[in-house]
C-alpha cells in the first residue's frame, strides 16, 4: 500500500479531552460552508468557522459532552445542532438566534436518559420528517421526534423537575414553537418524544442511516465482530403470499445472538411486553419516564446480519459502521462500510434482493487498530472514499473500487474525522482532523490526490503553482508547460544537468 504525506494544516488549542463521538463537520448555520463543532469532556461546545483557529461561537457548563451533530432536527427547513452530554442532558442550538456575540447558550434543552454515545439526525420513515436516533453505553437504543405542544397554562408542573412549567428554567417552556416553526405561531411548544426503543445483548459500536437500493431507509447498529443490526419500517405486503425482505418468508420464532423473536414472529426486542412500559399522566411511558409514541411501537422491524462473524478469529472485536457511501447512481448513497479493531474493513452494497454477506464488494486487512470511521469525496470524482483512523495515527484512505494509500499522523489521537471544511468563502475543501492526547486538533487540507488516489506532483500542486507563478514566468516557463515546469523542479532539487 502506498504511502502519501500531507502537509498543510490548521491547528486549534482546546481544553479537556474530547470523546470519540464529540467532533462534527456540517453546514451549522446554513449558509452553505461547513463549519467544524466539537464539544469536550469539561462541558465546553465550540464552533469553528474558517481558517482563523478562533472559535465563532462557544457554550459551557454543558457537562461531560459525548456526541454532536448538525441536521434539521426541528422539521423547520435549517440546520440545528444538538449536543448530548453523558449527564443526561441533550442541548440544541440555533444559529439563527445568535447574532455576532461569542459566548452563546442553548436554545433548548431537555432531560434524557444519561450515557449516550452517539447520535445521528435522519428521516428513518421517509415521511419528511426528521428523528433522532441515539445509543447509550448500555446497549440500548432510542428514537426521538420533535413534537409540538400544547402552551403551558398556569399550573402546569415540569416533567423535568415538578416546578411549574411557566418558570422553570429546564422544561421545554423555556421556548416556544414561535422560535422554530415558520409561520411564528405562539400557541405551542415542543419536546422530544420518545418513538421508540431497543436493548441488545451485545455493545454496542457507532450507529448509521443508510438505504438500500429499492429506497428503504434503515438504522445501521454495528455488533462485535463485524456484525450489525438493521431497523427499519416493516415493509406492509400488498398480496397474500409476498415475500418478507430480501426475498425470503418472513422468519419464523428463533433466537440469535443479538436478536429475540416474539410469538409473532417479529424479529427484535422493541419496547413492549416485559419491557417496562406503564401508563402515566400524558400516555404511555416507559421505566425512565418518557413518552413512547404508542401508534409508532409496531412499526419497526430488527434484523440482525452477522456478514462473515463465523469466519472471524475473534467474534467479539468491537466494530465501527457508517453508511450513505453515493454508488454513482441518482438517490442517496446505498453503500456502507464496516470497519473493526482489528484491522478489517469491509465495503458492502445495500442491494435490497439479497442478504449483506451477498453484497461485500471487498473485504481489506490492514495491521492496525481501527477505531474511527469517516467519509469524504477526497479525489472530487463524485464517491465518497472510506476513511478510517488507528489510535496511533495510521490512517486508510480507501476507494470504493479498493485503491488505497496510507498516511501516518505524527501522533497519537483520541478521535478522528474526515469531511468538508469552508476554509474560506467559496473555498470548501475535503479534510482530516485530528484530535490529539495533547489538547490540540489538527486539521489537514489540501489532500491533493488524483482521482487513482497517487498523490499529485509538485507540477500539479496548486498551491506551488500560484506562489511561484511570478517567478516561473520570468524563467519563461509559461502556464500550462508542463514540461518546462518539470525542468525547473528538477533543477531546484537536484542542481544542474551534467553537462558531460
């Protein structure tokens, strides 16, 4: 595999460490370039826009942040970005209520179940609307929906903290539906409900949206080994007969290693019977306390995929799975790649007529450690490049079609990501960011790689091209001559020709 080496970089000073789901690259505030968020373990959130290595915007006292992510959330027609803390906390910011001001605090806030993970912002059911999907660190998951309310009356107690709602500072009276919603209506408030729950039997690793190739949306879980879980919207059959997912019968009562089945045959262990459930004063809720979306309950379905887990020395590794890889056809990206501590990688094509294992494009061994995944449209060819990241720094940029070049990070790193980043107006560039045992996030753009993923030339850097333009028309050299630019470089390096 080859080696390649990146120079120019951005560098950020930060206080406290950061957890592996803490740092984010997206369109924040909605004007287009991707801004890069991150939050710490002291409970500092900071937002980073442009190469100016100072933070746009930052909030503390959050507590102990594990995830961020940036999405349209609220259903409102722009970003929001929403920070979880491990306390229990999920806190959402909304950039169109900020002005130029630093130090910025929460738009809302609201209590959930501590320990969360990670987080992902998507439209699981394909009805327009966007849910959040978050896993806890006790391998559970659960799904929320942004709901509007009705307006708190005199009264009304808190659910977070049993004050009453018109003056408590916690509950989600603290705003109105007025500050999300487009026509400015002042006669709701909103909250996240809870739509749904799942406890799994093994850890759970880093969970993804992806979908398949007929346009079904899922939920990605990765499982140790290489495993995932698949949730998605139950397909409804539209004559007697018709076939269940990927073109079998639908499964009969079985009980896997990551999977249950009820008497009804429906794989997966949703919140229902035995798990807690009880009535209470706004409807149905579960043992932590917050409303469940009863009509939303039966509708999803849990499969669980073991890829070649069988095949595997150690079944137990712990994975990492991130989907949306763009396939080259029209639609979202159907492809999502796997990757596990102890050096597989594995590209797989989300074709709804057949089972995962069928779909592996390829399966890479490298030596190291893995432990973060990302993906960025390095080459500029349209497809996303898997990229993933060792706690010593190796990191694997990948090809869809399995060219790979290797870089190593000069140091050790707590987390990695890869993804666009406005360095300045118009100029939005794929990067890697570092994130360091030494407070410091270091930021690597102008990768430079052709589209066969060769590190480009000195003729071919654009950076060289424009410092020394000047310079090379002076010697002659006009632009475009590439020959002449090859004559020059090689006299720079390695002195005049022999004249023997």
């Amino acid at each position: 595999m080859r080696a390649v080496t990146f120079v120019d970089r951005i560098t950020l000073k930060i206080e406290g460490s950061m957890a592996q789901c803490g740092v984010y690259l997206g369109d924040v505030d909605g004007d287009g370039g991707h801004e890069l968020v991150f939050g710490t373990t002291d409970g500092n959130l900071y937002i980073h826009k442009g190469s100016s290595g100072q933070p746009w915007h930052k909030s503390g006292g959050l507590g102990f942040i594990t995830a961020v992510a940036v999405g349209d959330l609220l259903n409102i027609g722009r970003n929001v970005l929403v920070a979880a803390s491990g306390c229990g906390w999920l806190y959402i910011f909304d950039m169109s209520k900020y002005g130029d001001e630093v130090d910025i605090e929460p738009t809302y806030r609201q209590r959930v179940p501590a320990n969360i993970r990670d987080l992902i912002i998507s439209d699981i059911n394909s009805d327009g609307n966007h849910e959040l999907v978050v896993s806890l660190t006790d391998r559970v998951v659960r799904m929320y929906r942004w709901t509007l309310l009705d307006t708190p009356t005199a009264g009304d107690k808190c659910r977070d903290c049993g004050e009453g709602r018109e003056d408590c500072s916690l509950s989600s009276s603290d705003i109105s539906a007025a500050s999300f919603d487009p026509a400015h209506r002042n006669t709701h408030e909103g909250r996240f409900i809870c739509i749904n729950k799942w406890e799994f039997a093994s850890q759970i690793g880093t969970i993804s949206f992806n979908m398949d190739s007929e346009g079904n949306p899922a939920i990605l879980i990765a499982q140790p080994g290489g495993a995932f879980m698949r949730l998605r919207v139950k397909k409804k059959k539209e004559t007697p007969g018709e076939n269940w997912g990927y073109g079998e019968e639908r499964p009969a009562k079985e009980e896997a290693n990551n999977m249950f089945a009820d008497e009804s045959g429906e794989s997966g262990l949703i919140v229902g019977a035995g798990s807690g459930l009880m009535g209470g004063e706004g409807g149905l809720v579960d043992k932590e306390g917050s409303l469940v979306d009863e009509g939303f309950l039966s509708k999803m379905s849990v499969e669980y995929e073991p890829l070649c887990i069988k095949r595997r020395a150690n079944p137990n590794v712990s994975a990492e799975v991130l989907g949306g890889f763009n396939s080259g056809q029209a639609g979202q990206g159907t492809r999502f790649a796997i990757v596990t501590l102890d050096g597989s990688v594995l590209l797989v094509d989300d074709d709804g007529t057949k089972k995962p294992v069928d779909s592996i494009m390829w399966n890479l061994q490298v030596d190291h450690q893995l432990m973060c995944l990302s993906m960025v449209d390095v080459t500029g060819d349209g497809l996303e490049e898997v990229v993933c990241c060792s706690w010593d720094g190796q990191t694997y940029i990948i090809s869809q079609d399995k060219q790979a070049v290797r870089f190593q990070f000069e140091e050790s790193v707590s987390t990695f990501t890869a993804g666009n980043f406005t360095l300045s107006p118009g100029n939005t560039q794929p990067v890697l960011v570092y994130v360091t045992f030494n407070n410091t996030i270091q930021i690597y753009h102008n990768l430079c790689l052709g589209r066969d993923l060769t590190l480009s030339s000195l003729i071919h850097y654009p950076p060289m091209n424009q410092e020394a333009a000047a310079s090379l028309l002076k010697l002659g050299c006009e632009k475009g001559n590439l020959a002449g630019l090859q004559q020059i470089y090689s006299y720079c390096l390695y002195g005049l020709p022999d004249n023997d």
